[in-house]
C-alpha cells in the first residue's frame, strides 16, 4: 500500500501509468502477466472481478479488441467481445465496458452476469481485495474467503480450457487454496509481478485450461 500522496507520487509505476494514461498502477501487475502467460489469447468474454477504477479494463479492452483481427481464422474466435467489470465502488464510464456497481457475491450480480453473456466466459479477472484491516494473519483469511468465493464463480461460470487470474495474499492458508484451485485447472501458477510492492504479501493465482 502507497501510504501517503508524496510517496504515491515519487513511484515510479504510478508515474508511468498516469503518463500511459492508465488509471492505475495496478494496469502493470495485468501487462507483466499477460506477458508471461499470454492469459488474453482468444479472450472475447471477459469479467473483471472488484474492478474500480478500471486500469485491469483499460488493459482487458486493449487486448479483446486486437483480438477480433488477430485471430479471425478457423479456430476459436468471434467477431466481437463482451467485457464486464464489477465492484462495490463507482468506475467511471469506460466505453464498450458493462459496468455494474454491485458485491460480486450476491445472487444479484449473479443474475446480471447471466443476463449480460449469452455463453460462458474465456476469461476471469480479479484483483479483488478486502478493506484491509492491518492484522496481517486476519486479513489473509478474511481474503481466503473471498478467493473461495471467485472460485465458485468460476466453476459456474468459466467456459472449459478458460483462464482465471486472482488476487491471494500469501499465509498459512495459502497452501490449501492452492491445491483446491489446482483441481480446477491443468495448470496453475503462483506469481508475483516485479510491479507488486515487495511490502505486500499480494500474490496472484493463473489458472489455464480449466478442466
Ligand atoms: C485493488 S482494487 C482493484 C484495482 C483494479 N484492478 C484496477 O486496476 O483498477 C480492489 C477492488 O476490489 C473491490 N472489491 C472487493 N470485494 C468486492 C466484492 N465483494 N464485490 C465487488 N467489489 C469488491 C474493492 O472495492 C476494490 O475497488
């Protein structure tokens, strides 16, 4: 966590992202991401889970929209994507993006989902995060539980062979949500983008082929 305007301002991510014009630093922990595991191939049908301001959407709707040209062949693909983004916070208009101001996990926002993508999604995004409270071993439980969430989400939800990225914050529950998520997935990789604070126990799951 940047913990006041001066040090914000002094990081080196957060002022390549307002010169990129990304709305925040986050867009590079995305970018570093896709870089290693290429997660946006034939991506159409995207959900970006606790998506406020909107810098992992800027992203998503970068690489969707280079995909309708890039993989116009006779494989998996569409004329056309469908992204959504969800959180609990206001996101400012970002065109071609459903925004949807809700807690993802509440049968409410289910219902938007289903009504919004006519089939399942290629891709899951989620840097969700709970209010943390600053009890380290607490928090991490607190985010174990809102992880074990997504992943129900994404058993429902995510079309087989699709990818999943999540936010979990290292600890003693960690290992357990790995092999839970492992069952999900033909490969899963735990991974710290160099654009993550060393200070953060934040790590992020990718999921590929979901079984
Ligand atoms: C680190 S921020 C996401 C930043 C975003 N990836 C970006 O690049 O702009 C985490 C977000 O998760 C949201 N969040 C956490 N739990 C949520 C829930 N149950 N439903 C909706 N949003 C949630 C928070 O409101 C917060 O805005």
């Amino acid at each position: 966590m940047v913990r006041n305007s001066k040090e914000h301002r002094r990081d080196p991510h957060y002022k390549s992202a307002k010169q990129e014009g990304y709305r925040a630093r986050s867009a590079f922990k995305l970018l570093e991401i896709q870089k290693r595991f290429n997660i946006f191939k034939r991506a159409f049908y995207i959900l970006d889970l606790g998506c406020a301001p909107g810098s992992w959407l800027q992203v998503a709707r970068k690489f969707s929209e280079e995909n309708i040209e890039k993989y116009n062949d006779q494989y998996y693909h569409r004329d056309h994507y469908k992204i959504m983004g969800v959180d609990i916070k206001k996101t400012t208009l970002i065109e071609k993006i459903k925004l949807v101001q809700e807690d993802f996990t509440k049968p409410k926002f289910i219902d938007e989902l289903n009504a919004f993508f006519p089939e399942k999604l290629d891709l899951i995004l989620s840097d969700a995060s709970i209010n943390k409270s600053g009890n380290k071993f607490s928090d991490q439980i607190r985010q174990i539980n809102l992880c074990l969430k997504i992943i129900d989400l994404t058993k429902k939800n995510l079309k087989i062979n699709g990818s999943l990225v999540i936010k979990v914050f290292q600890g003693t529950d960690f290992n357990n949500f790995f092999k839970k998520v492992k069952q999900e997935f033909k490969y899963l990789k735990s991974y710290k983008p160099k654009s993550s604070k060393k200070t953060s126990n934040e790590i992020y799951l990718i999921g590929l082929q979901k079984i």
